[in-house]
C-alpha cells in the first residue's frame, strides 16, 4: 500500500458504493467536485469514496448525525478509487463544467483526521494498514453458484431483469461486485458490504440481505391478502 496516498480528497455520496477492485461511473457536474476532479487529474488520480452517515430511528447522535449539510458525517471506513477513464463533457449554457469518470477500486481505507478543505472540497488523511489483504481479494476465487440462484429468485420477486445467463459468464469476485454494488440495498447495508472483512465474508452478507429481501417480499405479500 506503500504506492497510496495518504492524504485523500474525499467524495461523500449516499448509497454510492466502491469496492476493491469494483469499478463505479460518476458524473461530475457541482463546482467543488468537478475542482477536485481537476486536482487530482493533476496528480496521482486517486479520490476516496465515503458515505454520508443516515441517522435512523432511537439515534442517540443528536439531530446533527446524517444531517443534509455541506460537510455530513461520513463514515470512516472507505474506497480509494482511480481514475480509469475520464471525459470531459461539452460545457452548456449557464453550466458549470462536467466529467463523466469511471473509478477502480483499490482499497479500503480508515479516515484518521479531516484536513482543511480545498476549494470547497474535503480532504482527509488516511490509512490503510487494516485492509493489507484488499490486493489478495482480487486473486480469490469462489463458486458464483450459490449467489446466481439467490439473484434469481431475488429478481422473480422484485421484477427485475438480471439477465443470468450473461451473468454466469462474468467471474465470481467481478458478479460479487457488481450486484454488491448495483442492487438497491439500504445505505448502512452497502457500508455493512464494504466493511466485510473479506470476500467470502462479502458473499455471506450478500445472500443473506438478498434472502432477506425475499422474506420481507413475502411477509408483505401475506398481508395484502
């Protein structure tokens, strides 16, 4: 992890979720986020995404936890992402300039301390000693079948379109992912994805919040009846 900077501007988005080696589009259009997209195209390309923390019901955080601010608590666990590709979109009348970006996830990181921010946005000094194991999760190896049969059944009760038989080609840590990062869990469940400590972990949450969903799919189904 040596070659990873430690000092990050980071990216607060709800429900946005990177994981090693994932990779994650962004559109870029508010000013302080495109100057830092600017910043970093610069230098080493490297930007860390965080999410905002959601206060819930019985939250003894007081009302200032999740809050819609510019500067919401985020959670301290992390992706740093690089920019793999780039564009930057024609500038219409009235707007601000734009980036289409495509980020690949590296590894997790832990905020440390916030820095002063920097042209509107923050920056954060990091480590990621804890998540030495991120660079070997992208050589694991598991049988995708167990996760294809959950995402089938998942997808019959929420109507969606997964299309499984492209998905039984793509190999089991990119199908891992991809539906950990595409599907439309709650934002504490994809930071619970995230923090897993590895990735048959990974795959254990996974399944498990997917036969969740078919549970509370169920459980409402019975009561409209």
């Amino acid at each position: 992890m040596d070659h990873m900077p430690r000092t990050l501007p980071i990216f607060p988005l709800t429900g946005a979720l990177l994981l090693p080696g994932g990779r994650l589009p962004l559109f870029i259009f508010e000013p302080r986020y495109v100057a830092m997209i600017q910043d970093v195209l610069e230098g080493d390309r490297v930007i860390g995404m965080v999410q905002p923390v959601i206060a819930r019901p019985g939250d003894d955080r007081g009302p200032e936890a999740g809050r819609e601010s510019d500067a919401p608590e985020v959670y301290p666990i992390g992706c740093a992402g690089m920019i793999e590709h780039w564009e930057q979109l024609p500038r219409e009348q009235s707007s601000s300039e734009r980036y289409l970006i495509l980020l690949h996830g590296h590894s997790r990181f832990r905020i440390h301390r916030e820095l002063p921010a920097r042209s509107g946005y923050r920056r954060a000094e990091v480590s990621y000693d804890e998540f030495a194991q991120d660079q070997g999760d992208s050589e694991a190896h598991f049988e995708p079948g167990p996760l294809l049969a959950a995402l089938e059944r998942f997808g019959q009760a929420n109507n969606l379109s997964l299309q499984l038989d492209r998905l039984g080609e793509v190999s089991g840590l990119a199908l891992l992912n991809s539906m950990a990062m595409a599907l439309p869990f709650a934002p504490v469940e994809k930071q619970a994805l995230l923090e897993a400590a590895d990735v048959e972990k990974r795959q254990e949450l996974l399944l498990t919040l997917l036969k969740m969903g078919l549970e509370i799919r169920s459980a409402s189904g019975a009561f409209t009846h």
